[in-house]
C-alpha cells in the first residue's frame, strides 16, 4: 500500500498517519491501536464502537431477561457464556473497525497507556452508552419487561461488589493490554483469549454483584429506569481496575518479556522505540 504523501503526526505513544484520502492509520511499535484497523476516519470508528456496545448489551440484557420469564432456570453459567459469546461476535465484526473496547473502562485505560488517543475518548464513551441505552429500549420491547429488573446491584454488601468489580476487571484488562502489545503474534486467538476472561470474571462476580465489569452496562439499564442506586461502584470499580491492569502491564514490560522468549538465539533484540521507528518508516516508505 502506498503511502507517500501521508502526513505523520505523534498522538501519545501512537503514530498517526492521514492519507491523502483522509484515511487514518495509526501504528505503535508495541502495538496496533485498532487490530487489522486500516483506511479508518473518525465517525467510523464511533459508529462502529457504538454499533458494538450494542451487540453487547443486547445480548446481555436478552440473556437477563430470559432468566427472569423462565423463573430462574437459566444460571449463572449461561450468562457466563452469552457474555463471552457476545464479545467474541464483537471482536470480528467491529473490531477491525473500532477495536471494540465496548467499554468506558477500557477506553479511559487504553488511553491512559498511551495506546489510544485521548481526544477520541469523549465521543467512545458516548457511543458505548448511546448504544447500551439503545440496546435497553429494544429489549424493552423484545421482551415486554421493565429495565429495572437488568440494574446491577451489590448481592453481598457494597464492599464486596466493589472489589470484586474492580479485581475482575483488573485481570481482564491485564489480559487485554497484553494481547495488543502482541496482536500480530497472536492473531485471532486473541479475541477467544478474551472472551473467556470475561466468562469467567462473570463466574467470579455474578454472585457477588451482578457481573458488571462495564460503567456503560451498568448505566443503560439504570437510566431507563431512573434508578441509580450504587451506580457509583460499577463506574469507578471497573475503572480502576482496568488502569491498575493496563498499567501493570506497562510496568512488567511483557512485550520485551515475549519478544526475549519467542526469539530465536541468534535474533537480535529490538527495543519498542526501534521498532517503533522502523514501523513508520516502513509505512511511509
């Protein structure tokens, strides 16, 4: 692809390149900000961000409500595994496009890595709940069922719901931040990788406050019901632990820690910023 005539321009730890069509590549050295994402401009991505939320919370808010028409016969596993399900779906369809973050938490997270550009995360966070509340408002009418019965509350005191929001959501993030550090090496495993953290971070807190791990899952159903009691604990929880995550994984350095061990004896060893480097101007060659 032929990329002379781009501008190139440095957002955080992201190399941004327009080119003469206006099209949006970003490239960083330890990681594809939006995987397989190429050609993209802005609106795209917002659409495609919100249409993802969407999928998500319909999913979910589908799987909830199928629970409370059957009385309770669909568990605790079965949400486990409509959620990872939804995700995967996510991942490759709108991932391309948006990198389907889904989520406020791991937007505000990837950002603050330096791995995402901090002017597009107003309009990713608005999109993610402009598509959860759509998501609520067409499972309202799906299933004649009130949004109130989707809210997540603490099933074992605030404490517990709050720790174990932001724990799990920790490792998932953990997780995540560490998949697109390596996304070329990976491939298409990383979106099953993915999807099954977030099943059984669902196993892990369902129990204990509703297997949130997402502000905008939480929000959606609270707005349309006008209920927003302990709201705050699905918000800064999930929040917390997704920077806490992105961060550690930051700190320990795991991309050198792959590239060391994949490596054959004889390779020699190339830092982030060298590679960072040669990407660009690869691309703009």
């Amino acid at each position: 692809m032929d990329h002379k005539g781009c501008e190139n321009k440095e957002i955080g730890n992201c190399i941004t390149i327009r080119g003469d069509r206006g099209g949006l590549l970003m490239e960083d050295g330890r990681s594809q900000c939006f995987l397989g994402g190429k050609g993209l401009d802005y609106s795209r991505m917002v659409i495609a961000e919100m249409v993802g939320t969407f999928i998500m919370m319909y999913c979910i808010y589908g799987i909830v409500a199928i629970t409370e028409l059957r009385k309770g016969q669909v568990g605790l596993l079965e949400y486990a595994a409509t959620a990872g399900f939804a995700i995967i779906m996510v991942i490759f369809t709108v991932g391309p496009i948006s990198g389907a973050h889904v989520n406020p938490s791991i937007t505000i997270a990837f950002a603050a890595s330096g791995q995402f550009p901090w002017s597009m995360v107003p309009f990713y966070i608005v999109a993610q709940t402009v598509g959860s509340v759509i998501a609520v408002w067409v499972g309202m009418c799906v299933y004649s069922m009130e949004p109130s019965f989707a809210v997540t509350r603490p099933l074992r005191g605030r404490s517990a719901a709050f720790w174990s929001e932001l724990i799990a959501t920790f490792f998932i993030m953990f997780l995540a931040s560490n998949l697109s550090n390596h996304a070329r090496e990976v491939g298409l495993l990383s979106g099953f990788a993915v999807a099954a953290s977030i099943s059984l971070a669902v196993l892990l807190t369902g129990p204990v406050s509703g297997a949130s791990l997402n502000p905008a899952r939480s929000f959606a159903p609270a707005l349309v019901s006008w209920k927003f009691d302990d709201l705050w604990l699905y918000i800064v929880g999930p929040t917390i632990g997704a920077l806490g995550g992105v961060l550690l994984c930051r700190l320990l350095q795991l991309d050198h820690q792959y590239s060391s061990s994949t490596s054959s004896p004889n390779r020699k060893f190339t830092s982030p910023d060298k590679r960072s480097m040669d990407a660009s101007d690869d691309l703009l060659n």
